[in-house]
C-alpha cells in the first residue's frame, strides 16, 4: 500500500446502528494516524492521535483501533445517531509533520 | 478560545485571475499548513511553516502557487494566474505538535 486508503467510500445507517470503517496505510516508516470528523461547513475536527501499534481510544461512542504491523486502523461508532453524520477521515504523519490523507468515508445516519 | 479563522469563504474568479487566500492561525501555534481537497480527492497537502525554518514547499503544485507568513502569524497563499484545476477547497491548519487544528476552509471555484 502506498497511500492512504479508506473503505467504504460511503455509508447509509439508520439511527442507533453500530458501524465501522477502515483506514489503511503504508506500514513502513510509521509516526502516526490521526482520525478527523468533518461535518458540512464545519472545520475538521480532530478525533484521536494513535502511535503505538495495538492502541485503543474511545471517546463516547466512537472508538479506534491501530495495527501499524499490517498498516491498518479501524474507527467504530456505537449507536450511530444523525449527529454523527459527517466525512470520517484517516490521515498518516508524514516525516516533516504534514498529513497524509484518505479520501475519507462519508456517514449518513437516518432519523 | 479563538480557532482558525480562513477568509473568505467563497471566492468566485475568472480563468487567469490572480487569488489571495488568509489563514489567522491559533495565537502561539508555531506551525501552520495548508491543504486542499479537490472535487473526488482527499485533503493534499501543499506548504507547511514551521517558526522561524524554510517553509517545506513540496506539496506546491506548480510555480503559480506560493505562501507567506508573516511574523510567524498570519498567512496568505497566492495562486497566480488561476486555472480551472485550482477549484478546490483550501484549508489551513495550525498546531504545536498534534493535533492540527483546522479553519473552516476558502472554497474557490474558477470558472
């Protein structure tokens, strides 16, 4: 894998569905992932910082895991609600601070 | 507090005009960066400032684009002699480490 990639481009939940994406990434010459939320017209909110392979965050309903061997992370939402409805991008740290990112999975959560 | 504020928001221009674009960083935040995502693409990364050192100007596209920042605050990115290609949303992020921070973004579309 040479760039950052994330899957599924889009997703449709209904109100209280658990889902999850997946970002993968170059696994050599890691420094970091980071997961941003960017809702429409808002400015892109950083989710979690993850640098240690096997990390775990949690921040309420959404978590993130991180496998830096294999070049994968995955971003889960428990009991998605129409709040939560927004791009969900992976970015990798590059080596002089720039991100890297995926074109980001776009959440639709239904009422 | 105050996050980073981007002006203007919109900004419509012809083929071949010459743009400015402002970025107000977070007041003491050393580093600041600009990206762009273009329509279908994830955020790429363009120049990025880091206190007083050579900004890393490896993302720039093309001789048209530059940046400056002034005193170590406020930036501005120039695209000269704009081309349809150049549509995009330009962010600018800023920080002292990780997290960046985002603004809400200049859309620019040229016609």
């Amino acid at each position: 894998i040479l760039n950052v990639e994330q899957s599924p481009q889009s997703l449709h939940v209904q109100e209280g569905d658990s889902t999850n994406f997946t970002c993968s990434f170059p696994s050599s010459n890691f420094y970091a992932l980071h997961w941003y939320r960017w809702e429409t017209a808002k400015s892109p909110e950083a989710l979690f910082v993850m640098t240690l392979n096997g990390d775990e965050k949690k921040k309420g309903r959404i978590s993130a895991t991180l496998n830096t061997k294999e070049g994968y992370s995955y971003l889960y939402i428990k009991g998605s609600q129409p709040e939560d409805s927004a791009t969900y991008l992976c970015a990798r740290g590059g080596s002089q601070g720039n991100l890297i990112f995926g074109k980001g999975t776009k959440l639709s959560v239904k009422p | 507090g105050a996050g980073v504020s981007q002006s203007p928001s919109n900004k419509v221009t012809e083929k071949g005009k010459d743009v400015e674009l402002r970025c107000d960083p977070i007041s003491g935040h050393t580093a600041l960066y600009w990206y762009r995502q273009s329509l279908g693409q994830g955020l790429e990364f363009l120049i990025y400032f880091q206190g007083n050192s050579a900004p890393d100007k490896s993302g720039l596209p093309s001789d048209r684009f530059s940046a400056e920042r002034t005193g170590g605050s406020v930036s501005t990115l120039t695209i000269q002699r704009t081309q349809q290609e150049d549509s995009a949303v330009y962010l600018c992020a800023s920080s002292t480490g990780t997290p960046q921070y985002f603004g809400p973004g200049t859309r620019l579309l040229v016609l």
